[in-house]
C-alpha cells in the first residue's frame, strides 16, 4: 500500500508539473507575434523533470537507508538487560517478531511486554517515517516545480535541455546492458579462479571423468571434475538439435515467405511460433513420456538400443523447441530483402527455385546466420529438457542412444542445496558457466566471420 502511495504521488507530481510548464509556455504567445524558443511539451516536460528528480532523491535515500533506521529504532525499544542475553540469530528473530506485531500479524509463543510495547512504538514510528517522506518528497517536488516555472522564457532552450536529459538517459540504458555483461563475467572469473585453486586446469578442461565428491572443504578426496564428458554431451545434444531444426526451420521460413498464399500464411505462422511460448519443462515432459519410448521402440524395430532417455531423444525434442527461433526470424529477413531484386532476377530469366538460392538467401545471409546463432545458444544454455530426457549420465561417449549429461544440468546438480562456495563442489558451478560463455563468445566470433566472408552488398 506505501509503495502504491508514493507511486501515485510521484504520477500526480509528474501530471501536475507538466500541465504547469505546457500552460506557462502557452501563456507566452501573445497577439503581437512573441517567437517561444520550444515548443509548450517541451515545457511541459522540463518542468516535469526538475519537478520528479528531487521528489526521487528522497524516495531513493528511504529505500536505501530506512531499512537500516528501523532496525535501529527497533533495537533501541529492546530493553539493555534483554539485549545483552541475546546472540546475533536470537536478536534477528526478536526483531522479526516485533517487526510482525508491529504489521498485526500473529507470533507463536507468549507476547512478552516489552516486545508488545516495542512494536506498537514501531508502528508509529513507520507511520510518522513514512508521511515525513511522503512530506517532504512533495514538498521538494513542488519547491523544484515552482523554480522551473520561474525559468520559463521565450528564449529559454527547453528543447535542448530535454534532449541532453534523454540522451543522458539513453546512454544510462546503455551503461546497464555493459555492466550487467561486465558483472557477469566478473563474478564466473573470480570465482572460477578459486576453483582452480583446487583443481588443475588441465584436468579440468582435459579430463575424461567427471565424479565429484562432496567432502569437507580441504579435507578428503574433491573427486574428478573432467569436463570433457560435459562438453562432449552439451556438443551432441545441439548438434542434433540443429540437425532437426536447421532445415525444417529454414525449409519452412522460405515456404512462408516465398510460396505460401496469404491465408495458409497467417494461419501457419502463428501456429509455429505457439511452440516458442511452450514452457521448455513442458518439453521436457513430452521427450521423457513420448518421444523416449517411441525411439525406443522405433530402434528395437530396426535392431538397434535406443535408450528411452539419450542424447537422441533430447536433441530431437530440442531441435522441434528451437524451430520458431529459426522460422520467424528467418521469415521476417527474406522478407525484408528488396522485390526489386527478385523481380530483376526473374526478369533474367531465373526460376523462383534460382532465384532463391541465388539472390534471396545470399541477400538475407547476415539474418540468418543471426537466426542460426541464436538457435545454437539457445541448445547449449538448454536445461530442463536435458534434465528429463538426456539420462543425466556425465560418461564419455560417442553414441547418441546412450545417456548423456550436459554442462547445464552438472551446474544444476552442483549447485542444488545448501552450498557454502568454499569448495570445488559448488565453485565448479561457476568454471563451468565460464566455459558456456566461452563457447558462446566463440560462436558469435564464428558467426561474424561467416556474414562478412559471405555477405552480398547491394546498392
């Protein structure tokens, strides 16, 4: 309810300071021909900038800090006598407990006095805390109104100053996508640099076992943490998953866009891109209960042992996942290529089979390869479909009917329960995530080769 509040304050702030701007610029032009710098939105929404800056200064400070001083509050209305008998777990579990019968919730075991009397003094206090910054947001907020109001001219840039506030607020949205990705790959590198100080590099990345122990931190054996079972899985499983998705995915887009009518066309293409929005567990389901047995049963027809959970049975189903990645996207890009050169190829004398293989997908080349790229990362980062359908067996192997195990699912098993991140048991979690990456990293290398090696240029 305080967060619905102050939202609609700020809303309310940001509506009334606009109308004030936009109404005062307005008020400029008169009948003798006054020329306004900017337009009145402009205005409008520089007064509404000043207006909301300093009403979210205060928001934010009481986000950040008023954690901290109502804990503080709390902890002072605890009798001394009754601190000094309390630990640290004891003193949290006291402060929770006053904390909810300060909201009005229930608390099991007896109320004691002193716990009844501090959370009603820390309901007031969060009352009185709460329109103190509910007061005072609204009241910089309207003093910061009032100024921008009084800066109103005809020559005042108001454009200007806005678009610098954008740009500002762009290159803001942009420094969060870099830092996110900065962040990321920080946080898997340092810890995987502890990692290796348990385990050998070379026995991570070249050893043929993966068999981790879970024993005590710096005690016992840590076990074998050989990554080429992973990876060896992670690569079959995608590999078929493209296998299966590729050329139905690509055989589909160019049906689409090139020899379907209309109305097939606006029926069919909703219904391949209904399988994107299919949750993958869901997938996951579908190989482990029907796809499993049917190879199963399809390979004991023709002398071969399919296992019901296999690197097969996983592929097949994650490449029919992946095939909407592929088919829309590529779709959309021959799509986008110019009739002009379609209709000039035919005017050659091309075929529309020639003309597709000539001038179409060498045009729509770089959206492809995008389209592939995605496909591929979305088969290796895979996990719930590899969890129920791949057997999760991490042991070399080269046969796709037998039980793999990918990096995905090994992250997963290692780092599922308590885990303290002081051992190579779960530290492995983040050399593995590191090596994901890396991978990734390489295909979007790989891809940027290709299109400009490739890439038709077209004037």
């Amino acid at each position: 309810m305080n967060s619905l509040i102050i939202a609609g304050l700020l809303v309310l702030l940001l509506g009334l300071a606009y109308q004030t701007g936009w109404s005062k610029s307005r008020s400029l032009v008169t009948p003798d021909g006054i020329k306004v710098h900017s337009r009145p939105q402009y205005h409008g929404a520089l007064v509404a900038i000043w207006t909301l800056v300093p009403a979210l200064l205060i928001v934010g400070l009481w986000a950040n800090f008023g954690d901290s001083a109502t804990r503080a509050f709390t902890v002072s209305q605890i009798p001394p006598d009754v601190i000094m008998g309390l630990d640290e777990i004891a003193l949290n579990a006291t402060i929770q407990r006053i904390g909810a019968l300060a909201s009005g919730y229930g608390v099991v075991g007896e109320v004691q006095p002193f716990e009844q009397a501090a959370g009603a003094a820390l309901r007031q206090f969060q009352f009185l805390s709460f329109l103190l910054v509910v007061a005072a947001a609204a009241g910089t907020g309207i003093l910061a109104l009032l100024y921008a109001r009084s800066r109103i001219t005809a020559r005042l840039r108001a454009r200007n100053a806005v678009e610098r506030v954008m740009n500002l607020a762009l290159l803001a949205c942009s420094g969060v996508a870099i830092l996110t990705t900065v962040g990321i790959v920080a946080s898997l590198l340092t810890e995987a640099l502890r990692f290796f100080t348990f385990i050998n590099p070379l026995d991570f990345f070249f050893g043929t076992v993966w068999a981790p122990k879970f024993s005590s931190t710096g005690t016992g054996d840590a076990g074998q943490y050989g990554i080429l079972p992973l990876l060896s899985g992670t690569l079959m499983v995608a590999a078929i998953a493209m296998a299966v998705a590729v050329p139905v995915g690509l055989m589909t887009a160019i049906y689409l866009s090139q020899y379907a009518p209309r109305s097939v066309r606006a029926v069919v293409k909703p219904i391949i891109e209904i399988l994107a929005g299919i949750p993958t567990i869901v997938y996951g389901f579908f190989a482990l209960v029907t796809v499993g047995p049917f190879l199963n049963k399809a390979g004991a027809m023709i002398g071969l042992d399919i296992s019901a959970t296999s690197a097969l049975t996983a592929g097949v189903v994650m490449g029919i996942m992946i095939i909407p990645f592929i088919s829309s996207l590529s779709d959309d890009i021959l799509n986008q290529v110019p009739l002009a050169l379609r209709d000039g190829a035919y005017g050659l004398g091309a075929t529309q089979s020639e003309t597709i293989r000539n001038v179409l997908l060498p045009a729509a080349l770089p959206g492809i390869v995008g389209a592939f790229l995605l496909a591929v990362s979305r088969a290796i980062g895979e996990t719930m479909i590899v969890v129920l359908a791949a057997g999760n067996s991490p042991v070399l192997r080269g046969s796709p009917f037998e039980p793999v195990s990918t990096i995905t699912v090994s992250i997963v098993n290692q780092l599922t329960g308590d885990t303290d991140f002081a051992g190579p048991q779960s530290l492995v979690g983040f050399a593995l995530g590191l090596t994901l990456f890396v991978m990734t990293l390489l295909l979007n290398i790989v891809a940027l080769y290709i299109v400009r090696r490739f890439r038709e240029q077209y004037e």
